[in-house]
C-alpha cells in the first residue's frame, strides 16, 4: 500500500477527552498506488483532520501513519519534513497564493530547498510543463489578482504537483468555486492522477466531485466508512451526469 491509517483516534480537546467521544474512533483507511478517494461527510465530522493526519499535519492520540511503508512516528522532525515536501503534495479550498509572486514564482514555491542547480532548473521545465497542460500558460507573470477564482485553484494544483508527489491530498477543492468551474477542476485533477500516475485523497461535499473518484467514504459520529458505487453501464459517464451515483451518498453529502 502507499498509504495506511491504522487505528486512529483523535480528540479535539485533549483536556475533555475523559468526558468527549473522539472525533475520529478508531478509523482505518489503505490508500493503494494511483488509485483515488473520496472522503465525504457533514461539517465537523472531522474530514480535515483526517486529512491533515495522512498528511502528516496532526498528529493522532493513537495509532499509525504509514507513508511509503514508513510509520511517521519513526522519524525525525527533518526527516518527516523531508518526507512530506517530497512525498505529499496539498490543495486547500483557498488556494494560498502569495499576492506579491507571479503565477510562475508561487508555482515554483516548493523547489526552494533544492540546492542542486540542475535538478531546480529541471523543476522549472516541469513546472511549465504543468503550467501549460492545466490552461495557464499565457498567465505565468500574472499576480493571482489579475487571475480568476478557478486559475488561482488550477495554479494551486500545479504547485502541489510540481515535486511530483506520490499522494495528493486536496481538502474541500472546489468549495470555492461555481458549479462549472468546478466541474472542470474535478475532471483536471481526475485526468492529471492518471497521467502523472498518484493516488489522490479528496475531502468534499460535492457529490459530483465525490462520484469520479474510485472509492468513496464517509465520516460520521468518529467512523468511516465505504459508501457503496453504481456499476456503470459500457458508454456511462461517471461524472457529474450520473445521477445514480449522488442516490447512492447519504443525504447530508446532498446538501
């Protein structure tokens, strides 16, 4: 597996614990090589730190982080940072550009470290690259406010991809944007795992967004736990059109 939770239990505040059901109980999870998943669930069920767990952002009360065959709590403070620049990459709802770079300089943000003058200028031709490929590439010099809601998100994307991680986390993607835009991110972010072949973790309401990933979950009163899929009929779409796939998430996916 490239990624394992084991057992992992979390509470919001470690001084009630005595007296407050945790917030996840216990939660299992294996994320398999190029393979994607949907986390889905009400506000407060504790999908973002679920997230933040995997990605090495918390830390659980108990149980196991397996990152590329790694349990986390073996590592260093160095080391796990290392692991994570390189290993994982994130998307958040807002795309935390920093206003005073242009597109190209926020992109680039995560090859900083590199000392090698070879490997940052091979980061850059990747960089352009993906630049290119999500529909950016005549915006490179632009600051993210001369940029659309759903470029800065697309531009967060190649940012998260530009170390070419081998986990994508993306929390909420698409909250911030409308139903179309959305649309074309979910189908981006699904055509690009596929191609730079990730597995990828996405935490959403969207059942539309939900229903192009390979599995989907939900998180509720501290478990997860597998939301059954349609078996599509040869020629049917997984997308957005079909309809079965949002009758089958619990209702509070629908909202």
């Amino acid at each position: 597996m490239l990624a394992e939770l084991q057992d992992i239990r979390k509470h919001y505040n470690q001084a009630l614990r005595a007296r407050q059901k945790p917030v996840l109980d216990l939660i299992s999870l294996s994320i398999a090589e190029n393979e994607s998943i949907a986390v889905t669930g009400p506000s407060g069920s504790g999908k973002t730190t679920l997230l933040n767990i995997l990605g090495t952002l918390d830390i659980p009360d108990s149980g196991k982080v397996i990152l590329n065959g790694t349990n986390v709590r073996e590592l260093k403070e160095d080391e796990l940072a290392g692991l994570r620049n390189k290993f994982i990459g994130f998307v958040f709802q807002l795309h935390y550009l920093l206003p005073q770079l242009s597109l190209i300089e926020n992109v680039m943000l995560p090859l900083l470290p590199l000392k090698d003058k070879a490997a940052y200028k091979a980061g850059y031709e990747r960089a352009l690259g993906l630049v290119e490929r999500t529909g950016l590439k005549d915006l490179v010099n632009q600051k993210p406010s001369g940029l659309s809601v759903g470029e800065c998100q697309r531009a967060a994307v190649v940012r998260a991809l530009v170390n070419r991680p081998r986990l994508l986390l993306a929390d909420e993607p698409t909250g911030s944007l409308d139903a179309e835009t959305a649309a074309r991110l979910g189908e981006l972010l699904s055509e690009l795992r596929k191609e730079e072949d990730f597995s990828l973790v996405v935490v959403t309401h969207s059942p539309e967004l939900a229903g192009i990933m390979d599995k989907i979950y939900r998180l509720g009163s501290g478990k997860l736990l597998p939301v059954n899929k349609p078996v599509l009929t040869p020629g049917q779409s997984p997308g957005p059109s079909s309809a079965s796939v949002v009758e089958n998430l619990p209702g509070d996916i629908k909202a």
